[in-house]
C-alpha cells in the first residue's frame, strides 16, 4: 500500500479529466470533456488515490470568492446548512473555493487547486485548511487550463500538512510535457539543498531558526482579528526557540498593480483560443452568419462579466500605446519583488549563478517568512455578491485587495503554504497564517509549516 492508495481526492475544474467534463466554471466549455488527463491528475491515480469528483471554481480562475461560476456560489463549509440565515451566509474564498469547502465538509482528504495570486491559499485561510502552492515549475501544469502561463502553479488543499506533503510527494516530478516544468539537474541540485536544511529541525524544536516579519504586510485593510492571530503566531515560534526578526520587502507595495497587469496581459492571450471555432460555446451557425459574428457572439455569450473586464483589461495593457508603459514597467517590478526576497533568505536563488545583493544595504538574513493569508476571515455573501452584480467598476475592483497578502509570493515563484492558526474573536470564522520560503524549497518548508500547525492539534 502506497501513501495514497484510498485517499479520497477533489480535482478542481480546470484540471483536464477524460471521465469527467472540464468546464473551468464558465459557459464557455460546458459539456466539454478533455481527450486526456492532466499529467498531475495521472500520477495521483498512479499512486493510488481515488478520484471522487471535479470541484466549483470561479470562471477561468478570475476571482477570490469563487461567485464568479456558472455553477454557482462556493458556500463556506460553516453556513452552508439549510437553516443559516441568506444574510450570515460566508463565501468560501476563491478561486479554488470548491477545493477548498470540499476538504473542509470533510467530503475528501485533500483536493488538487490551482493557485496564480493566491487561489489555494485564500480559501484555504477563509475555510481553515490547509493550502500549498509548491515552487514554480514543481509539479506539471500539462493539462492545467491556462490562465497566466508564467504565474499558474498547481496547489493543494488537504485538511493537514502532513496530507498536503504525501499529495505533493506524488505529483512532485519533471514532466518533459510541460516546457516550464523544472529539470532534474535543477530539481536534484535544489532536493539536497533542502534536505540539509530541513534536517536541522526535525524533531520540532526551531531553535536556531530565523522567521522573517515583514513590516510592508500591515495593510490599512487589515482587519484586528488578523493581526492578533499574527501576533500568536509569532509567539507560538518563540516559544519553539525560533528567532523573530522585523525585515523590510520594500517593493511589496508594487506587487499587486504588477501582478493585475502582468496576469490579465497573459490570460488576454491565453482566452483567445476560445473563439467558437477551435474551441468554446459555438454560436451563430444560422443564416447570414459570419466570422466576425462567430467570434463576438462566442466570446460575448460564453464569457462571464469578470472575465470579459479581465480580458479587455489585459488587451489594453498589450497594446501599443500601454505596452512600455504598463507591461514592461510592472515586468521590472517583478524582478524587484524577487530580488527582494533573494536579499533576505539565507539560501540562495538557485536560478541565479550568484546571490542578488543591493549596493548600500546591509541584508537581515532568515530561513522562512510569516505572514497573514488574508486580510480578514471569509466575508459575507452578501457583500461580495453586491460587488458582484454591481455596475460600479470601483467596487468590482476593490474586491482585488483580497490577494494583496498572497501574490508577492506567486510573482516570486516561491512556495508559500497557509496554515489554519486562529479564529476570529468577532464571528469565529477561521484564520490562517502565510509561511513562505526561498525558491526549490518545498521539503523544508513543509517540515516548518508543520510544527506551526501543531498549535491546532
């Protein structure tokens, strides 16, 4: 028997199953059902896992509260009971939220999501599980829908660490199918890396360890719940003789304009093969159609709203005019953000032939990162449908904010897992706390989110 041999697993939407329809929660693809599975998908079979059923998704993996679907709203696991109240109702985070409220109704061990700014770690903090996006380029995005080519990491969400380690322990390969998937010379040179560092805390006692706090990750949107459970966090590791150091990432500030530019340019060019001729809802086949027709009406009738202003969204940043002046501007700040995490972390980039050190600074080492995952607990329904279904575009756009604690990490490529740590003490919805780490070390930072986790035992 195999670690996985009867594990019940979620696969969410956007992975290509050949038994089941892949429809990416949009009208554009329904009915649609992949020739072939996605390359994680088989290795979880191949390992024994059993595979219950493709999990709810916001459309195309545009949003973070999962409202965004043609399957309709994510429930949160909490209020999804027929006698909770329409008003209390939580919405269970996005985009990955069936994934999410999946694990967390106890409906399957752990489930595959997929994570660009946050996607796995945002509902796995409103829904109190666990949520790991492994390093860029870790695990195959071969049969990964695309959303944004240089972004999208496969993740999981699992009620435990431990489960989330056995689950990335399986789909953890190179995949010559997948040009971003990380070669073995990297992956070996990376795996005894991190094995070294790992094994000076295997028995859970952190003395010697330096967490990071970064002082950019207080946000005016905030909510005291959150910085209270960031405080016990930080407490917690204390007490396991982990040091505490106050670092600055001083480009964080740019993160969130750089990533909305960044990844709308890239999902502007990837949603273009859905044009109702190679693929997509087919429309117009009647008389005096044609195929300028063909393709609005397509594109008009199987994109919902969100996913439409990402798309013209991102076509404006590619054009001519926005070109130099929004996508390669917000390219540099990627770089920045990167090189900021480079400058803090005791262990080297391994992309890099040498470490990335700023003239004039003096650099504050530490092996890990904590942060908050989100800025509150889950919101109420309510409040995000009204932004939903608003036609104000400020209020559609300020529902972005809800990734401003997650998507450094993403731009970075670093692997960054949420664990649940806290409840809020106004409406005891769950809170979880951000642990990042240097790029390739997965291993170790599992092993590290794993002794924060044992609070909840």
């Amino acid at each position: 028997m195999g670690p996985l041999d009867g594990m019940l697993m979620g696969i969410k939407d956007n992975f290509c199953t050949s038994t089941l329809p892949t429809t990416c929660g949009s009208v554009m693809l329904k009915g649609f059902t992949s020739p072939y599975d996605a390359t994680v998908v088989k290795l979880l079979e191949a390992s024994g896992a059993i595979l219950i059923g493709k999990t709810n998704m916001d459309e195309f993996g545009m949003g973070s509260a999962n409202v965004y679907s043609d399957s309709g709203v994510v429930q949160h696991p909490f209020t999804c009971e027929k006698d909770v109240k329409e008003e209390d109702r939580r919405v269970a985070g996005g985009s990955s939220g069936g994934s999410a409220a999946a694990v967390g109704m106890k409906m399957c061990t752990a489930a595959l999501g997929s994570d660009t700014g946050g996607s796995v770690r945002l509902p796995a903090s409103y829904c109190g599980v666990v949520g790991f996006k492994p390093s860029y380029g870790r695990c195959s995005r071969n049969g990964l829908v695309a959303y944004a080519n240089s972004l999208d990491t496969v993740g999981i969400l699992s009620g435990t660490v431990k489960q989330a380690s056995v689950v990335y322990d399986a789909i953890s390969k190179h995949d010559p199918k997948d040009p971003s998937s990380m070669p073995d010379k990297l992956r070996s040179k990376l795996d005894e890396s991190d094995s070294i560092l790992r094994s000076q805390w295997t028995k859970g006692n952190l003395k010697g360890l330096v967490v990071g706090i970064p002082q950019e990750y207080y946000v005016d949107p905030m909510s005291d719940d959150v910085v209270d459970v960031w405080r016990s966090g930080i407490q917690f590791l204390k007490e396991q003789g982990a040091t505490i150091q106050s670092i600055s990432l001083p480009h964080t500030h740019l993160a969130l304009p750089a990533y909305y530019i960044i990844a709308l340019a890239e999902a502007s060019s990837n949603l273009a093969r859905y044009d109702g001729v190679r693929f997509g809802k087919l429309k117009g086949q009647g008389e005096g159609w044609c195929d300028m027709m063909l393709y609005a009406d397509t594109r008009a009738e199987g994109f919902g709203a969100e996913v439409q202003r990402r798309i013209l969204l991102g076509t404006h940043v590619l054009t001519a005019g926005t070109f130099d002046t929004l996508f390669l501007p917000a390219q540099k700040a990627r770089r920045l953000i990167q090189a900021d995490f480079d400058q803090v972390f005791y262990q080297h980039n391994a992309l890099y032939e040498s470490s990335v050190e700023q003239e004039g600074q003096e650099s504050t080492k530490v092996h890990v990162i904590l942060t908050p995952s989100a800025i509150s607990s889950a919101p109420r329904m309510t409040d995000v449908l009204e932004r939903h279904e608003s036609s104000n575009d400020v209020k559609a756009v300020d529902a972005y904010m809800n990734d401003v604690m997650t998507v450094p990490a993403s731009l970075a490529g670093l692997p960054a897992i949420t664990v649940p740590f806290g409840k809020s003490a106004v409406d005891g919805y769950p809170i979880g706390l951000q642990l990042m780490a240097q790029y390739g070390h997965d291993g170790f930072l599992l092993s590290i989110a794993n002794s924060l986790a044992k609070k909840q035992k």
